[in-house]
C-alpha cells in the first residue's frame, strides 16, 4: 500500500522513497530523454533555420501578383532571390522584407509597422484551462505579424516555455538564471537590463524573451516584497512587466505575451501591461465551465488590482475560439451561444483543429515553417487557411487601433 507522502519501491527489499525522491528522479530521467530525443531531431550545435518561400507564397504576403514578384526578381538589381534545380525562384524572409522596403518607397502602404502616434500593441494570450490552444495562438500571431513586416516580441511568460522551444530555445538547456523576464523585474539587486535578455530568433522581425521554471521565483517573491515596507521602491508589482516591456518600446510594433496557465501575480502584471487580452477557448462544456471560474476569479482580483492603480484601458478583448470541429453539433450549439452571449467579442474566425498542426509540432514546427510539400496539401491549405483567417482579424484589431491615433 501506498502511504501519504511516500511511493512504494519496486521489490520488498527496495527502500520506500519519498513523493520529492520520486518526482525529482522521473523529472531527471525525462529531461536527459528528452535532451537525447531532441539531439535526435536537432544535431547538437544545429540552430532552427526558416525555410524559403515560392514566389506565389511572396505574392500573397505583399498582396501583389506572382507574375510582378518573378519581375522584380528579375528586373531589380535590389531584389535578391535563389533559383532550386527546376528554375523556379525562393525566397528568405529576410529578401521578403527587402522586397517591402523596395516597394515602400514609392507606396508607404508596404511598410504595415505602426507610424508615429501610434501607441505599441501589447497583447496578452490568456486562460488557465490546458488544451485551450493558448501557446498555440500566440505563436502563430506572432509569426504571422512578422511574416507581414511588423516587429514583433514574443514574450514567454508560461514557466512550461513551450513557445521559446518552439522558437529554438529549450528551456532546459538554453535559457540559464536571469535569463527569462523575471531577471528584469525581480525586486533585489541581481535584476538587470530587459535589453539584455531580448533574444534574436531564426525568424527574421521576430525576436524573443524567453521562459523556463525560474519565472515561478516572481510569484515566491512578491508576497515577501508586498510585506517588506523598505522595498515600496521598488514598484507595485503588477507594474514590474509593464514597466519592463516600455524600455522596449521602440524597437517593436506588437508584443505577444504567453501568459502563464495561472491567475497569480506574473499573470495579473502581465494583463496590467497589456493593451489587449486574447482569451482562447476550446468549445467544449467542461472547458466553457472552467473559463466561467477563470473570468469570475479575473475579474475579482483586477478589480482590486485597478483600486490600486492598475491600468486596465484595453484597446480591445476577445474570445478565439480553438481547436473546432466544423461536424461537431455540440460544438457548433457551444460557439453559438457563446456569440449569443458576447457578440462581436467572439471573433468571426476560428481556429480549426488540424493534423497539420499537430504533425508540424512534432519537428518543433508551426503550420507557417512546414512547407506545403511535407504534408497532404488539402489538410495543410485547410490549416494555413483557418489561421490566417484568425491572424488576419486580429491584425485589422491593431491596425484599426493605430487608425485612430
């Protein structure tokens, strides 16, 4: 029998170990597993690398015709590009982007970054249910908005730091002490220069902070700094992330923040920096029951969070809708009475529930990395398609913000 506290050894004679000497064991052996299977699928000093795009995918991107990329692939001496084996011409993000400063000299409209007056777009990816989709979506729009010529910082704030791996970094073995945010915003004296953290990806525009297990360290420090009066100095917490994204201000166009799957005091200081919340939601019943507790819950403690000085002017809130199923019925009564209830809240676009997604993942890929070719071309046009539509509504979110500065 197995006692409280204790897990029972393999034999008789084995001793009992403890709950701690068992978990700290299973977390050993699947990280040095996982190290090895990542070796497998990653050479050792090999760093993730974006593929090239057709110049029909280029096309898409710039809004332009095909005929007119291949032009100036061939016509401007500005304009770089490959030819594969068959002639056909790629492209690297980085020769996209040389593309739009082509263009934009003569037509602004090239150039999508935000203009002067226009304030930076800070927007918090939230909820506390598993399975929500909410790394998923974040990473998909904040590739999404530098494959369109923005800049943009992914913040991996989720201590699981799903999306730094996804974007080359394991949290295990690249991301050491003081390295994720809370390096920047923690109250002693070790804390240093958010610049110093910001992280270059393969990804051109699109650069990182990333996270790991220390990011928990915040939430063990602030009760204690809460009740040292002398430390006052140091800033309200739900301050601290706010703070730390606006010595950045300059450099970027949007922050996508991965908030933790928690409602302690990093998530609620990441909402207060926020200028816009994305909640996603898996429509099923249990998952619409547990978002009910996570918005009562939410609204409670930033309430309180606002009497004491917290911003909370939103650009804007929604609700995505993720992981749907167009032939599920109880699926489709869930997202209508969820439009029934917040309207326009709901995004009109949805995040379908895709194989190519989930095959992408497995090569620490998302759906804008694989190419066409590694995968049924229908199931994969199906999910670039579903996120693009989702990704493209939030971008005329920001846009239609800057708009009206």
């Amino acid at each position: 029998m197995v006692t409280k506290g204790a897990i029972a050894g393999e034999g008789p004679k084995s001793r009992t170990a403890s709950i701690d000497e068992t978990i700290g064991h299973d977390a050993s052996i699947l990280s040095a597993q996982l190290q090895v299977l990542f070796e497998r699928l990653f050479s050792p000093h090999a760093k993730k690398s974006l593929r090239r795009f057709t110049s029909s995918e280029v096309a898409k991107l710039l809004g332009v015709t095909d005929s007119y990329v291949r032009h100036l692939a061939t016509q401007e001496d500005a304009v770089t590009s490959e030819k594969t084996a068959n002639g056909r011409r790629t492209f690297s993000l980085e020769e996209i982007n040389g593309i739009r400063q082509h263009l934009g000299r003569t037509k602004p409209a090239y150039l999508p970054g935000r203009r002067e007056g226009d304030h930076l777009q800070v927007i918090a990816v939230t909820n506390f249910k598993g399975g929500s989709g909410k790394t998923t979506s974040a990473i998909h729009m904040a590739q999404y908005l530098a494959l369109r010529g923005y800049r943009v910082l992914a913040l991996d704030l989720d201590p699981q730091a799903s999306m730094s791996a996804m974007l080359g970094f394991q949290p295990e073995f690249d991301v050491g002490d003081n390295q994720t945010l809370y390096g920047a915003i923690r109250y002693d004296d070790e804390a240093r220069d958010v610049r110093e953290i910001v992280r270059k990806t393969y990804f051109p525009g699109l650069d990182l902070i990333p996270g790991n297990l220390e990011l928990h360290e915040f939430e063990h420090d602030t009760p204690r700094a809460l009740a040292d009066s002398e430390r006052t100095d140091n800033g309200l917490f739900f301050m601290r992330v706010g703070n730390a994204i606006a010595q950045l201000e300059a450099d970027y166009d949007v922050v996508v923040i991965d908030c933790p799957p928690t409602l302690g005091f990093l998530t609620l200081s990441a909402l207060c920096a926020a200028t816009s919340v994305l909640i996603t939601v898996h429509p099923q019943m249990l998952d619409i029951a547990s978002m009910n507790q996570f918005l009562a819950m939410t609204s409670d403690l930033l309430s309180v969070v606002k009497e004491a000085g917290g911003n909370l002017d939103y650009d804007w809130m929604r609700y995505l809708v993720t992981r749907h199923e167009a032939n599920d019925g109880p699926q489709a009564q869930i997202v209508a009475f969820l439009r029934s209830l917040f309207g326009e809240r709901v995004l009109t676009s949805m995040m379908v529930k895709s194989t190519a997604v989930s095959d992408a993942g497995l090569s620490k890929q998302t759906i804008y990395e694989a190419g066409r070719e590694t995968m049924h071309r229908q199931t994969y046009d199906r999910a670039v398609e579903s996120m693009d539509a989702v990704n493209s509504e939030l971008e005329q979110l920001i846009r239609s913000v800057w708009s009206k500065a």
